[in-house]
C-alpha cells in the first residue's frame, strides 16, 4: 500500500466517525467541525494536532523520523503539531483518531461555553 492510499484508508476511516474532508493550501486536510487535525503534507507524511504538553505528543515525537510540523517546511514551527513519517504510517491511524476526539471535544467544550439564549425583551418566555 502506498501512503496515498494508506492517506485515503485512514481518511474514509475518520470520516465514517465524522471528520470532514477539505482542503488547505492544496493539500488534503481532514476537520472535526471546523478544527483541521490531520493533514496529509506530501506523499510520505501526515500531520496530526496531539497538542504539546500532551503525553500523546511526546510519544509521537519519539518515533525515529517524526518531528515537530513545519508546514511547507518554512521553519514556522507548529508546536502543537507532530509530522510522522512514512516509516510510521502503522500508528498514523492511532495519533489521527486521537487527534480527531480532542478536536471534537474541543468543539463540544467551546459549544458549551456559548451564553445561553434569553427569551427576548418584553416576552415573558412562556
């Protein structure tokens, strides 16, 4: 199997769990609600948000090859993301489910956080 279609396996995986499938700066994406977690940079990585103080993360980075993402290789680290390599494409599935629950969490976290609605001014609410 090639990381194209280890890439797509994953990706029909995910959005059979409800991830949506996008794209950002030409590369295909996958989101939770509108928080990119997963990105597919090149033919040979994927990138996934674990978050940096995470024990996830840490461990991610331990695999030979991984490192901190630097989309386009710019030099502009993204700290809270981890790149794993192709030599890894059998925990890529692990990290980019874990990465898409804490991205759905956060949504629901951020849903909760929405003041509640009010009946408005001059209804009694019944």
């Amino acid at each position: 199997m090639t990381e194209e279609s280890d890439y797509e396996a994953i990706a029909d995986d995910l959005v059979a769990r409800g991830a949506t499938r996008a794209q950002m700066m030409g590369r295909p994406i996958l989101k939770a609600g509108s928080t990119m977690f997963a990105a597919h940079i090149g033919g040979d990585r994927l990138a996934v948000k674990l978050g940096r103080d995470s024990p996830e993360h840490a461990e991610a980075l331990a695999l030979p090859g991984a490192t901190v993402w630097s989309p386009g290789d710019s030099g502009r680290l993204f700290y809270d993301w981890v790149a794993l390599p192709a030599s890894a494409e059998d925990d890529w599935m692990r990290f980019a489910e874990i990465a898409r629950v804490r991205a759905q969490t956060s949504l629901a976290i951020q849903s909760d956080r929405k003041s509640p609605s009010y009946p408005k001014k001059g209804t009694t609410g019944r």
